[in-house]
C-alpha cells in the first residue's frame, strides 16, 4: 500500500515591511515549484525581508533546502535577507547536519525573526 503523498500548505502575510511565509507539510521536490513561485513572485528591492516559518514541516529534503539557499541570496542581492523560525527536531538537524544552520539566521519565534530586521 503506498503512502499518499499530503500537499504542503503555503500561507503568507506582511508584518510592517517583512514578509511571512508559513509552511505546513513536506517540504520535498514535489513542492520547491511552488515555493520558488512565491519566491519569485513576493521578493525585489522594495521587498526583501523575508521570514519563512517553518512551524508545520516535518520533513526537508535536499531540493527544498537548495530553494531556501536560492531564496536567502535572492533576498540578499536585493538588499534584505531571509529568516527562518520555528523548525521542528528533525528539520534542525538537517540544518545542523548539512551546516546550513551556520548559514541562515533561525529563530525560535516569528516575532523574534521579523524582529532581528
């Protein structure tokens, strides 16, 4: 019997400048398009402030973690940054593993990441 394959959700919202990306779900190669989407679609100059919360994922994969890498120098060419908050046990030690815990800022909280802006 296979495992049905659960789409991840993608919400987003503004708090002051800094935009919100909150992701439930797995984060794998089925889903980078969409998050590249909206990653293509939501940062430029004028909106380069980006914190992605990853609260609702459960599982990461190398592609996501490629568009996440993609993501940051994007917001950065453009003069922001993005943050990440909220990775659940098993996502931080994929950070932790792949030492891209030393290469983004990861916070805790969504108030503590849109605040470190």
């Amino acid at each position: 019997m296979m495992e049905k394959q659960t789409q991840m959700e993608l919400k987003w919202s503004e708090q002051n400048d800094v935009r919100i990306l909150e992701l439930s779900g797995r984060f794998d190669a089925y889903e980078v398009p969409a998050v590249s989407d909206w990653i293509g679609e939501h940062i430029d100059a004028d909106h380069a402030k980006v914190v992605i919360n990853l609260h609702g994922v459960n599982f990461i994969d190398s592609t996501a973690l490629a568009i996440l890498v993609k993501g940051m120098k994007h917001c950065r060419q453009q003069g922001g940054d993005l943050h990440l908050c909220n990775l659940d046990q098993a996502v931080r030690i994929i950070f932790e593993l792949t030492r891209l815990d030393k290469a983004f800022n990861i916070y805790d909280s969504v108030d503590a990441a849109t605040g470190a802006f």
